[in-house]
C-alpha cells in the first residue's frame, strides 16, 4: 500500500464530509410535547379562569338583575302571577311620573339626603381635623370612630325608635327638660325626616371622618410649616391649607353619601314599625328605596317597582355625570 493511500485512510474528515450525528438532536419524546403545549395553555388560561368567577357572580347577581329588571318594567308583571306579563312598553315610566305618591318619595330622599348630609360631613370634617393632631390614645379614639359604622343597621335603628318615642322617649325628656313640648316624631313630616337622618348621621359620621384623617395625614407638613411662619393661626390654616388640599376627598364622601341617600332603605323602615314601607301613616318619610319596596312586594306590582328602580339607576347616572363635571373642573383649577 502506498503512503498516499495510507494517509487517506488515516486522516481526519474534512469539512466537507458528513459528521457524525449529535446525540441531543434526538425527536421530542410525546410527553415532553404534551407538557410544552399544557405549559403554553396555562399560560395563556390562567388569567381568564382566575377572573371567571367574578363574571360569573357579576352575570348571575348584576347584569341579570339588572336586564330582567329593564324587562320586566316594560310589562304589567304582578308577583301573584309571574308568567302572566303584558307588554305595555313605557306606560309605568308615565304613569310613575303622573304619581304623586313617586314625587313625594323623590322629595322626601331629598330633603333626607341633605338633612343627613351636610351636617355628617361637616361634623367628620372637624372631628377628623382633631384626630389629625397629637392626642393621647389616638388609637383608641379612631376605632370609637368606627364603632357605629361596625352598628347593625336594625339594631341602630331600633335603638332611636327608643330614643324618638312619643310617650317617654329621651329626646322628649331632654327637650321637654327646657320647656319645649314633646313632638310625636314618627307623625310630624319634618319630625320623622329629622329622626331618620339622625341615625344615617350616628352611623356614617364617624367612617368620613376616617376617610378625611388618611387624607390629611397625606397632606405634606411643609405646608403647615410654611402657613405658620407667615403667621397663620390653626383656623385659617384649616381654611386655606386642609380645605384645598382634601377637595377630591370631600367631593368622593359627598358623591357617596348622596349615593346612599338615594337608596336609604333600612332605617326609614324600621323607624316606621308597621307603617315603614308607606313610610309613615301620611308617606311623610318614604324614600325611593321604600316606594319601590312598597310597590313590588307589598302591592305586588313588579312591573311598576322595576320602573321605580330604573328611574333610581338614571338618578345616580345623572348624580356620577355631575360628580365627573366637577372632578374635570377641580383638575383644570389647579
């Protein structure tokens, strides 16, 4: 054998010559497809199937509701007879706003919503500018604050049913102590409202003022700082300072509490005993909330307490237009 054979058959392949085939380049087992495609599966249904079950319970609780309430208030639907509609397309809307008894509970949720209100606010306000400075036990001031609020509504409400008796209530002892006669609170028109708002005053007062206390714990102490060099007392620094600072906070509790205005229910029920779905012997303190319970399933007109409720819905539409108004304003202003 020559040389030049010889080194043929002993040299290394060249780069041309096939090399030998790698061992990881082996076909993917079935399993190890399996896992990769489940792998990628999970990854893109796991955030669906984590939020299903809010639009689940949405669907069934809310938008439901809510069609079947839009449906049923385009028929003649009674609770005696379920399966018994007929259509009538807006003849309840008209015939609500024909009603004096709906404009009456529309009035009265108005004059309650400011009598329960305004003077919530301003009290949380004020209590919240106290606790927003150093007291002893401060800790213990703000769940006392928070104690009506944590107060059932029945158990509330039945303790100022007490308190508002005709015959030996403490508010006729007090008043009656400075020579003012008593007041027959669930028969007097303005009597009844005040009481009712009373008891949304207890319950709600202390919860704002905790809402105004974290804002005012945000507000940056440069501020004050800088008001009391200019020699700005502890009033006018509330004023010009606090005030414009929590103004997106304050328009929040009033959006809020005009909300919960709106739908007030518990309390002017159970304030009027027998009488608390027409709210009073004269539907002196019935609200919205009460017409429309008194309507479904007192009278069993579904029909027209569904209109009821879709004129509440278009309400507080109207009152979240308003609030966005003058949120864009607030933001323009500064």
């Amino acid at each position: 054998m020559s040389e030049t054979a010889e080194y043929a058959e002993t040299a290394p392949p060249g780069k041309g010559d096939a090399a030998p085939a790698a061992s990881g380049s082996r076909k993917a087992s079935p399993t190890s497809s399996w896992r990769s495609r489940l792998y990628r599966w999970d990854i893109k249904a796991s955030p669906y199937i984590f939020v299903a079950p809010f639009f689940l319970f949405f669907g069934a609780f809310g938008l439901f509701p809510l069609l079947y309430t839009g449906w049923a208030s385009l028929h003649r639907l009674e609770l005696t007879d379920l399966d018994g509609s007929t259509w009538l397309g807006l003849e309840n809307y008209t015939n609500l706003l024909r009603s004096d008894y709906f404009w009456n509970a529309l009035g009265n949720t108005f004059t309650i919503g400011v009598i329960s209100t305004v003077p919530q606010l301003a009290m949380a306000l004020g209590i919240a500018h106290l606790l927003n400075y150093k007291l002893r036990g401060s800790t213990l001031w703000r769940v006392a604050m928070l104690a009506p609020y944590a107060t059932s509504v029945a158990s509330a409400s039945l303790v100022f049913t007490l308190l508002f008796a005709w015959d030996g209530g403490m508010v006729n002892w007090l008043i009656g102590s400075v020579g003012i006669d008593a007041v027959n609170w669930r028969e007097s028109s303005w009597g009844s409202q005040f009481a009712v708002s009373s008891i949304v005053i207890w319950r709600w007062t202390g919860y704002n003022a905790l809402i105004y206390l974290a804002a005012m714990q945000a507000v940056p102490h440069d501020l004050y700082e800088s008001a009391s060099l200019d020699g700005a007392s502890r009033w006018q620094q509330f004023r010009h300072v606090t005030i414009p600072m929590l103004r997106p906070t304050i328009l929040f509790t009033v959006v809020v509490s005009t909300i919960g205005a709106t739908q007030l229910f518990g309390e002017p029920l159970l304030f009027g005993g027998t009488a608390g779905s027409k709210g009073g012997a004269d539907h002196q303190f019935q609200t919205l909330g009460l017409y429309l319970y008194d309507q479904g399933w007192i009278n069993g007109h579904l029909g027209r307490a569904s209109a009821v409720a879709w004129l509440m819905l278009v309400l507080l539409l109207l009152i979240a237009a308003v609030n966005l108004l003058i949120a864009r304003r607030l933001r323009k202003d500064r």
